[in-house]
C-alpha cells in the first residue's frame, strides 16, 4: 500500500543479479512462523564509502501497528552497525507510511537531505493495483510523521517529496 514499484519495473532477469549479489542482504522477520515483514541493507557503498544503507524495510499490512516494525528497524540498525559502517543511511519519501520519517527519526536518524522528485502514479500505469489506501496523508492519522511544527530540524518534510536520512556516526 505504500506505493514501492522501483523494482516492479525490473524483469526477472534485471532483478535476480541484485537479489543475489553479495552486497544485498535482505532479511525476513517471521511471527510464529508467518513473514511479517522484511528489510534489505544494501553494502554496495560499504568498502569505499563505509556506508550501509537500509534500502527497504516493511511489514505486511496486519502485522502493522503491533511493534514489530521498531523491533525490525532496530534489529536492521545493530545488524547493519555489525559490519562496521562508518554511517547508515536510509531513504524515505511521501509514498511511505506516513510514520516511516518519524520511526527512523525515534532510531536516531536525522535529515540530511531533502529533495523532490515528481512521478508518475504508480497506480495509473499499472504498476500497483488501486487499492482503498487507509492511510489518511493530510492529516498524517495514527502515525508519528512530522508536520510542519515538530521542530526547526522537521521544517517542510510533511512536504517534502524524497528525504534523504543519515543515521549519524555512533560508536559500536
């Protein structure tokens, strides 16, 4: 529901050389043996750049709402630390549950970056089915998205279209 459809416009043959490099891990989180959700780290930046980014992370639907998305996100985070990045980095954008941003904020991410980048609805192409989204956007309801009044730090990223956020050096 959350509109990703990247990797929707891959074939099979374009995916599964990234699915299957070493520098993709991704991992599934099972609840009494049902997926639940997953995240993917992607360590193409790790060598050079020392840095890792969580590139997805997400639950099925009626696994939302129940804590097992900050148990995922901090599992993915001390993972990621690990394998000794300097930093960790993750994406997020408008099309993201509306309490991604201030999930990863709660984590101890910080904005670094912000951008916008228009689209084309994935929906209207024919990429991701219409589906009744139950996530109300403006009012941002039931989630912990900043709006334009939670902070000097926050200012516009109820706005924003694509948000770049680092995850500061820490020690581990």
């Amino acid at each position: 529901p959350w509109l990703w459809w990247q990797r929707r416009l891959m074939s099979d043959d374009e995916l599964a050389p990234i699915l299957a490099s070493p520098h993709t891990h991704v991992y599934v989180l099972y609840v009494a043996g049902v997926p639940a959700g997953y995240c993917e780290l992607d360590l193409t930046g790790l060598e050079n750049d020392g840095v890792i980014d969580l590139h997805y992370m997400g639950l099925i639907p009626e696994f939302i709402g129940k804590g097992f998305g900050k148990y995922l996100l901090d599992w993915a985070i001390d993972t990621a630390w690990s394998l000794k990045p300097s930093r960790i980095t993750v994406n997020t954008c408008t099309l993201d549950h509306p309490s991604a941003l201030g999930a990863y904020q709660k984590a101890g991410f910080v904005v670094y970056d912000q951008r916008t980048d228009i689209v084309d609805d994935p929906r209207d192409v024919g990429l991701i089915p219409h589906i009744d989204h139950h996530v109300d956007r403006d009012g941002q309801s039931g989630g912990d998205a900043p709006d334009t009044g939670s902070g000097p730090e926050n200012a516009n990223n109820a706005d924003s279209g694509t948000l770049v956020v680092d995850f500061p050096d820490r020690a581990r």
